[in-house]
C-alpha cells in the first residue's frame, strides 16, 4: 500500500502536490484580487526582477536579433561556443586581470538561473551539502528533489550577522558536519547581505584546501552597495578569489536575469572547472536539452563589453537611490533592518515594532494585498527540504520588500504601505 496516497488530492493522479515558492505565491494570491503585472495600479514589492524598460544611464533596450539558419536546430548542451568564450572573457575583464584567465571550458550555458542550479543538484552525488538559512526560496524544491541522495543541512544564521553565515561558522560545519558542498546566494536573497573582501577570500581558500564545492549564486553580482547606500564601484565576484579556474571546486551562477535586466530571456551560466561543466551538460542531456539558440544569439549583443559596462553602471546608479528610498521610508514606519541592504533589489525587514496585527508577517501581506501591494513573507526564505524540520519558524515578523519596480510605483506602494500602518496604529 503506498503510504500517503490518502493525502494526495484526487484529481492529481500519481503527481505531487508541488507547492508554490515565495514570489509565486505572492502572485497567485494577489490574481486573485485581480492582480496583472504591469497594471500600474498594483504596486509589487514582492517582485523578484528588476525593472525591464529604459532607465536613466542604461543603454537602449535590445529588442531585435538576426536569427542565423543554424539556430534552427538544437544546440550544444552547454551553450554555443560563441557565448561560453564571450562569457569566459566578461569574467576575466572583470575579475581575472593579471590571474589565469578563464575559457570556454570553464562554461555552461542553460536556460536561465533556476535551471542551472537544478542541473548542479541533479549532479552531486551522495553528499552532505549545508546552506545558510534564510535564504532563496527555490532552493528548497531543489534540494527535496533528491533527498534520497544528499543530504541537506541548514545553517541559520544570526542576526547579529546580519542573517550571515560567517567564515569560522563555514570552517566548523564543515569540520565537524563532513560537508562536501556549500549553497549560498551572495548578495544574499533575501538580506541583501554581501559576502565580499576577505571574508569572500576566505570561503574560496577554504573550499580550496578543504575541497569542498561551492555553489555560489551570484545572480545579483551587480547590484553592489556602499556603507551609505551609494552605487559601489563595480560588481562582487568569487570568480576574483579563485587561485586556479580548472582546479578549483567552486562554481559561479549567473545570467542576464538580474544584472542586465533581463530576466524574459532565460540565459543563465555556470563557470568552473572543466570537469564539472562537462558533468553539468551530461546532466543537462537528460533535464532539458540544452538552452535556446536564439536567446545566446541575443546574449552576445548584452556582453558586448561597451554595452554591459553601460548597463550594470545604469543598474548600480539607478537602484542604489531606490534602495534609499525604500530603507529611509520603511524605517520611518517603524520597520527595522538587521542589515540594511549592500546588494541585491531587496530589504529584509522586521515587522516586529508595528502594532498587532500587522507585526505578523502573514497578517500584513493579506492586509497589504488589500491595497494593491505585494510584499514576501519571511518564513518562505526558511528552506526546508521535506519538511523535515518541525516548529515556527523564526521568521514569522520578517518581510522581504523589492526595489525592484520603477521609482515612481515603488514609492506609490511605500505611501500605502505608510497608512496601512498609521490606520493601524
């Protein structure tokens, strides 16, 4: 008899309930209401992309590709030539100046970000692999898919980190829990924390002489902050720390989806050694065949060097003053930050100070979809494969809010948000 058959709705058949992840969620439940996106009226601070459209000091908009005969038919599994080697050299420009630099060889393309992470879990073998709590929504489907494999183990962070798992915290659980893999978004999603500097030297050096492999989502790379929230200087890599690009075990995500704002395209990348990326693309021949043609074709014209330059500056300028906007405004409703925001579109606040009953995370997205605006509970960031771990989360005051949306609808959305409150106080 199949244990649980009794539990799975009817009309699912032999499939799974899957459960919506965070940002999904949040939008389900706002259609409901009769939400659409880019309906000017409703106002999503819930929103895991960045504005789309022109913006001040970015480049104008792709909105055209030549499709060549040969993009016609499949592709290679990961990625054409062209597009791994223009990659290779985004990264060297970058990060690599005077280091030895990386190839084509060092890359795999896939179908945006979600997809190359998948790729990653569907090829680790049966490991302990830890992860910091809170963090990305979409890990947790990631990782429950192969529970019978590996073996998760979450490592929460402390506030008084800034909800950041620290260097000597990495070095112990990997002492003492035998991980053999590390996942980790940095800039954080949610937080907005960044792991940069000599901390970030330190993670490399210890998965370097550990050998422990680093998966280190770095979708928001660009999105990189001064103390006082001004636009940093240029973006936030591992790729700066690695001693040897084919030896190394650490692998870099990232694409178009975020930085270059892009997201529609679907074109994420993983960089590391050769090795894994031959296994990532074996993997990729069973998940999903290899990533469009036409969408690498267009991503050439993105990495151009003049073209990215102009953008990720755009990106930098543009959202650092939003992310003023945002923490200034929210910290004046009396919502506080254990870490204002150092990269990333998104502030991770505690509700904990507002009255009752909207210092419940749950409480005040319902009431805040009330009036057209779309916030992230916190608990959707405590990634629980299986569900194994039992009890409240402890992130039932915290809210994740997005800069992501256009100035003016960001602040039309904080201006609501601001009398939902003082109506409630």
């Amino acid at each position: 008899m199949n244990a649980g058959r009794k539990d799975r709705p009817e009309e699912l058949g032999a499939l799974r309930e899957v459960p919506y992840m965070g940002v999904i969620f949040v939008i389900a439940e706002a259609a409901k209401l009769g939400f659409t996106n880019g309906d000017p009226d409703w106002c999503n601070l819930g929103q895991g992309q960045p504005e789309v459209g022109e913006m001040p000091g970015a480049p104008p908009r792709i909105e055209s590709v030549t499709i060549e005969p040969v993009d016609h038919a499949y592709g290679p599994l990961g990625g054409t030539d062209e597009l791994r080697e223009l990659v290779a050299a985004h990264y060297n420009r970058l990060y690599r100046q005077g280091k030895k630099p990386y190839a084509a060889r060092n890359v795999c393309v896939a179908q945006g970000g979600r997809l190359a992470l998948s790729r990653a879990m569907a090829s680790l073998g049966s490991v302990c692999i830890g992860y910091q709590l809170p963090d990305y929504t979409a890990y947790e489907d990631m990782l429950d898919l192969h529970l019978a494999r590996i073996t998760p183990i979450p490592l929460r962070a402390a506030e008084s980190d800034g909800f950041s798992v620290t260097v000597d915290r990495f070095e112990r659980a990997v002492r003492e829990s035998g991980l053999s893999a590390f996942l980790l978004s940095n800039p954080c999603n949610p937080t907005g924390k960044v792991v940069q500097g000599e901390s970030l030297a330190a993670f490399a050096r210890i998965a370097r002489e550990l050998r422990v492999t680093l998966l280190l989502d770095e979708f928001y790379s660009h999105f990189i902050y001064t103390e006082d929230g001004g636009p940093a200087g240029g973006p936030v890599s591992a790729a700066a720390m690695v001693d040897d690009p084919d030896r190394d075990p650490i692998l870099l995500f990232d694409g178009l989806t975020k930085s270059f704002r892009y997201p529609g395209w679907r074109v994420g990348w993983t960089l590391g050694p050769p090795a894994m990326m031959e296994t990532l693309a074996r993997a990729a021949s069973a998940i999903d065949g290899g990533p469009s043609r036409i969408a690498q074709r267009a991503a050439l014209l993105a990495l151009a060097p003049a073209q990215a330059n102009q953008e990720t500056r755009a990106v930098r300028q543009v959202f650092s003053e939003k992310r003023n906007l945002l923490v200034r405004r929210l910290k004046e409703m009396g919502i506080r930050f254990a870490c204002e925001p150092e990269g990333t579109f998104y502030g991770w606040g505690s509700l904990a100070a507002l009255p009752p009953p909207l210092d419940d995370a749950f409480a005040f997205f319902r009431r805040a979809l009330q009036l057209k605006v779309l916030t992230v509970p916190g608990e959707f960031f405590d990634v629980n494969p299986g569900k194994r771990r039992r009890g409240e989360s402890p992130y039932r005051s915290w809210m994740r809010f997005s800069f992501g949306p256009p100035r003016e609808n960001l602040a039309l959305g904080l201006d609501r948000l601001e009398e939902m409150i003082r109506a409630a106080g």
